[in-house]
C-alpha cells in the first residue's frame, strides 16, 4: 500500500529564487519517498494564518526564510534548545501536531566554513546584517571563540544590539554592534579575519549591489557571502580580485538543508544530489515560464548541445540565445569550476595554477556531461583534455563556434579578460599562438562548425538550430 503524501514547505517572501523546491523534491525522489516540497509566498502579515494553515492540513515540516525566521516563533509550540538560544528559526518539524522549531542554519554555515579548512577560533569576524541568518552565524561563530562585529543599518541598529547582546562570550573580547556606515565599516574591516555578508544585498535581482567597497578587502581575509543567487556576488567578484578567499552561500544551503530533510525524515540525507540538483538549477537562467516556451522549430531538438570555440568567439551569449530558442537550461562550465573549487577562476589560477584548474575542469565537465537537455557553455580550453571532449560527446552534440582571429583579439581588448593564461589583452602574439594551437582541437571535436564572424548572437545561434535539425545527435 502506498504511504500517505507528506506536504514539506517553505515560507518566506520573496521565494522565487530560492533553490529549496529543487533540492529537497530530488532529495525525496533519491530516497524513493512519497514527500513533496512546496514554496508559498507569505507576507508578514499573512505569517500567522499561514501556519495555521500548515497546522490544520498536516504538513510535516517547514523551512522558513526571509523575514520569518524570528517572527515565527511565538506562534511555535516548542523550540529546540539551538534555536531558542540564537532566537530564529529556519526549520520546523510537525510532531503530531506540535510545530517545533529548529536551526539549521547555524550548523550549516559551521560545516561549509570547517570544509575550506577555516577554524574561527580566535578571529576577529565581522557580520554584515542582523536579521535571522546572521543571528544563526553569529552564534555559531561565538560558540567558536571568535570575536564579534555586527553592523547593521542605522535605522535597525537595535537589532544589531540585541543580536550581539544575546551571544555566548568565548571570545576575549566582548560582541560590538554597530551602525553600517562608511567608518565603522573601513574601521572594523581594518582588523578583520573573516567578513560575513549576512543582507541580502546582491542578491538577485539587485545583483550589482554591495555594501563593501573592493578597497577594504585585504588578501588575508575570507570573505564568506550567505546569498546564494547569483553564486558569484559582486562582493565576491571583488574580493576574489583583491586575492581574499571567498566562500559562496551554496554550501551552506546544501548543508542547513540536509539538516533539515534528516529532521523531516529521519534519514540520511542524500547531500550530493542536493549539492548537485542546486548547482544544475544555478548553472542555468533563473527559472521563467515565459523564457522557457519553446518555439515549435527548436522543439524537435533533444539532447544537450556544448559549445565550444576560443574566449571570446560568443559561447556565452549564443548560447543564452540557444538557451531559449530550444527550452534548454544553460549551463556555464566556468561557473560550475568556480561553484566546485568554491574560488574564482582568477584565484584558482593564482593558488592551483593551469594545471590545478584544469584538474577541477574535468570533475566539473564529468558532473555537466551527466545532465540533460543542456546549452553547455564550454571553456576555450576544455578541449584540450580528451577525457572532457569524450564524456561531452556522449550526451551533447558538440558545435565549433570558429570566429576569425581578428574578431577575437578585437573582443578582448574591449573586454575583462577573465583568465590569467590571457590576462595581458595587449600580448597579440601569444593569442594568436593560441588560437592557432588550439583550432585543431576545436575542428577535432566539433559534430557541426558555425562560424559566426559577421553574424550577430541571434543569427549564430539560428544557424546552429538549423544545423542541429539536420545532425544525427546521442539521444
Ligand atoms: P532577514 O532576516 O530579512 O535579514 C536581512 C538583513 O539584511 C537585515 O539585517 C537587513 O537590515 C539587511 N539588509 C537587507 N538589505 C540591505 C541593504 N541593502 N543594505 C544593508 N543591509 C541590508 O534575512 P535573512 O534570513 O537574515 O537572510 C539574509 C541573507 O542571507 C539573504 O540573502 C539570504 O538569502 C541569505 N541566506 C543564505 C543562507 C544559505 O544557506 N546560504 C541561509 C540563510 C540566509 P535591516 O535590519 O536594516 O533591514
């Protein structure tokens, strides 16, 4: 006899962006469970209603996110002795019928920190943000022995207050709050080992927003961004520059989330799929309907397409565009490596060299090649390790973007190179010992060539579903 259904739930506002669905329904799917999770859009002041709505329908569990995790409580018949002491709340388990509190948050943050080899003990940390994920951070770090800053808007520095007011004091010296302004920040920073973005600054949409300027960050610190979506903030981009170790909010999802499907279960939670199921749902454009219809032409073509072609030839940019004339997710390899190496490409090559970041390359291709219906964006040089190009072409048709090397020198002067190997624009020789070394490669691999010099991105990206129409393609 099948089990009854059990409804698991996240409420919070906004939740568009949040990757909780994905990860936990595939997490249930991998355990064989008859569970699904659901996110509901819940204003502050439909909060209350809205549990009584869980209460009387009989959800078994609850994630709660912005700006319920400490407005929930009281309408909570019971906390854990974590969650009471922090004062949020990100997880909720029905016990028959009693809702009891949990946070999971705070061990999440702790694991993705201890995963990059960083003990607090003795730092001196700074927390940006008062509200309930920095609450959660802030008393993981203390019960750690760090030292504590939090700095929080002028208008809501009491909340700072009673944050810091409220922690465990191993530190030697005791939390301070203060106002987030120009001084305290520059000041504070001046001695910090570890800046937390705990606001939801930068995250999407508002995704050019950050509240420290590239200036204040040393290359000794870790900077620690809890926003998730985009996985490489602005903050991050900056501090990763300015040779700071950076660590995204994926890790800490992944991990407060697994906490929270072994309390709704009572079983271990598949963490891999999860890290996995989120890193494919940000590998790709932002979930939207109406980018998702697929036109009838593009309709026929299954499987996943990866482009390749030297930096610069338009893989991205076509491939967005292909993105959304097929319905396929885009996927970035350059992301992926970054989610996976948990740095930027700039900071992998500067601690692991080419070789260190081709070796995170190949995991990163090995983990994209598993996936379906994709745009794969290939870096210029995934093609020179065989293994890559073999798991590649095992599930995507593979297309040559050739653009003249003229066209190529000419884009990257006008642009950011991204990698040290090309990071001198002006250096048109070695580019151009490049291109010619790699353009075998590229011809080797490729099922169709486009070549797209003269074309614009929409008319690359029309040529190849022609193409593609008339290839034989893997499934
Ligand atoms: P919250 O309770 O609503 O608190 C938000 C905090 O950010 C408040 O202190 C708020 O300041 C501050 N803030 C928001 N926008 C700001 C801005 N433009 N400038 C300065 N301060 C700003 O939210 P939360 O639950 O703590 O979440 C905060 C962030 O952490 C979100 O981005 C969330 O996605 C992320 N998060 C990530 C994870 C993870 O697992 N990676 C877990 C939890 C949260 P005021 O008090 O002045 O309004």
């Amino acid at each position: 006899m099948k089990t009854m259904q059990q409804i698991c739930a996240l409420l919070g506002n906004p939740v568009e962006h949040s990757l909780s669905p994905v990860m936990h329904n595939s997490a249930f799917r991998d355990k064989g469970l008859n569970y699904t999770y659901l996110a509901f859009k819940v204003s502050r002041n439909q909060l209350k209603t809205a549990i009584e709505g869980v209460r009387a329908l009989g959800f078994k569990g609850l994630n709660i996110t912005i700006p319920h995790k400490v407005s929930v409580i009281p309408m909570l018949d019971e906390l854990d002795p974590l969650s009471q002491r922090i004062g949020a709340v990100n997880t909720v388990l029905n016990i028959n019928g009693k809702l009891k509190g949990y946070n999971t948050d705070a061990a999440g943050f702790m694991r993705a920190l201890e995963d990059k080899g960083i003990d607090p003990s003795g730092k001196n940390t700074v927390i940006l943000g008062a509200g309930g994920a920095a609450m959660a951070v802030a008393y993981a770090l203390a019960e750690a022995g760090a030292a504590i800053t939090v700095l929080n808007r002028l208008a809501r520095l009491n909340e700072a207050v009673r944050l810091t007011g409220n922690l465990p004091s191993r530190a030697s010296s005791p939390a301070r709050a203060l106002a987030l302004n120009p001084e305290n920040l520059a000041g504070s920073l001046e001695t910090a080992d570890i800046l937390v973005n705990a606001t939801s600054a930068g995250m999407h949409p508002n995704i050019e927003e950050n509240l420290v300027p590239q200036g204040l960050i040393r290359p000794d610190m870790t900077v620690f961004d809890l926003v998730y979506n985009p996985l490489q903030t602005r903050l991050m981009s900056e501090a990763a520059s300015s040779g700071a170790r950076t660590i995204n909010g994926l890790e800490m999802l992944v991990w407060q989330g697994a906490l929270a499907f072994e309390l709704w279960t009572g079983l271990a939670a598949p963490v891999g799929v999860m890290r996995s199921q989120a890193l494919k749902a940000l590998g790709g454009e932002p979930e939207n309907p109406v980018r998702r219809r697929v036109p009838s032409g593009a309709a026929a073509l299954p499987g996943s397409i990866a482009l390749i072609g030297f930096m610069g030839s338009g893989k991205t940019t076509v491939g967005k565009i292909l993105a959304e004339k097929t319905g396929k997710r885009l996927v970035e390899l350059d992301k992926v490596v970054e989610i996976n190496a948990g740095a930027s490409i700039p900071e992998i090559f500067a601690r692991k060299g080419e070789t260190g970041f081709r070796e995170i390359e190949i995991d990163s291709v090995k983990e994209i090649a598993s996936g379906r219906n994709q745009v794969i964006s290939c870096g210029g040089g995934t093609v020179l390790n065989k293994i890559n190009m073999d798991r590649l072409k095992e599930s995507a048709v593979v297309c040559y973007l050739e653009v003249s090397p003229e066209v190529i020198m000419s884009r990257m002067q006008s642009q950011d190179a991204v990698k040290p190997v090309l990071a001198d624009p002006a250096d048109r020789e070695e580019v151009a010992r490049l291109i010619r070394f790699r353009e075998p490669f590229y011809r080797a691999y490729a099922d169709i060539v486009v070549n797209s010099t003269g074309l614009s991105a929409e008319d690359t990206a029309g040529q190849i579903i022609e193409r593609l129409a008339t290839h034989a393609r893997p499934d």
